[in-house]
C-alpha cells in the first residue's frame, strides 16, 4: 500500500483551516463520525479520526492546486486506504459520509 507523504503532493495553503474545522466540527453528520482529533499539518492539511459504520480511522484533507478537497483515508502508520480527488466544498461532508458512515436506508 502506498503511504500518505505530504512532500509528494502539490497542495495549496489551507488558509481558513480553524474556521472549516469550526463550522464542520458541528455538523449533525460530522458528529455522527465521531469526528475527533483535529490537526493542523503545517497549515497544508487538516488530520482528525473517525469512528463510523463502515471507516474507522484517520481521514486527511488537503487542498490542491485547483482549489478543490482531496480526500485522504489512511491506517494509523499513513498507508492510504482510499482517495477521493477533486471535491467541491458544498461536496466534501457527502463524499466523505459515503465512505465513513452512510448506508441506502438514510433519507436525504
């Protein structure tokens, strides 16, 4: 499996990353995740941890050069599990519910 490294991505600054984490952190499906752990990785990516029905473990955003989320699903020792490239904002919490939490019986 291939491990996550920073230095190999080309990424933007993320800028508003406490605000995000803020808004984000409160959210009914983010609380779902039993999100936790939020980290600042040298204001590049944003690390935190998840318990849901179908991940469990460390997700890591990060912002590419086109000013959309990539979406990073690792192990504990950073080998990437899954990966979800070029994700709107008003995109990133559905992307990343579909992988962690979300079955065909929720309701929209």
């Amino acid at each position: 499996m291939e491990k996550f490294d920073l230095k190999n991505l080309t990424v933007r600054q993320f800028d508003s990353m406490q605000e995000f984490v803020n808004q984000t952190a409160r959210l009914e499906k983010v609380c779902s995740w039993g999100a936790h752990g939020w980290t600042n990785i040298a204001n590049e990516a944003l690390r935190f941890e998840v318990n849901g029905r179908h991940y469990q473990g460390p997700i890591i955003l990060t912002v590419n050069v086109l000013d959309l989320f990539d979406i990073y699903f690792v192990t504990h020792s950073l080998e990437i599990v899954h990966v979800i490239k070029n994700i709107y904002i008003d995109h990133l919490i559905d992307s990343i519910d579909k992988v962690v939490e979300w079955i065909p019986a929720y309701k929209r």
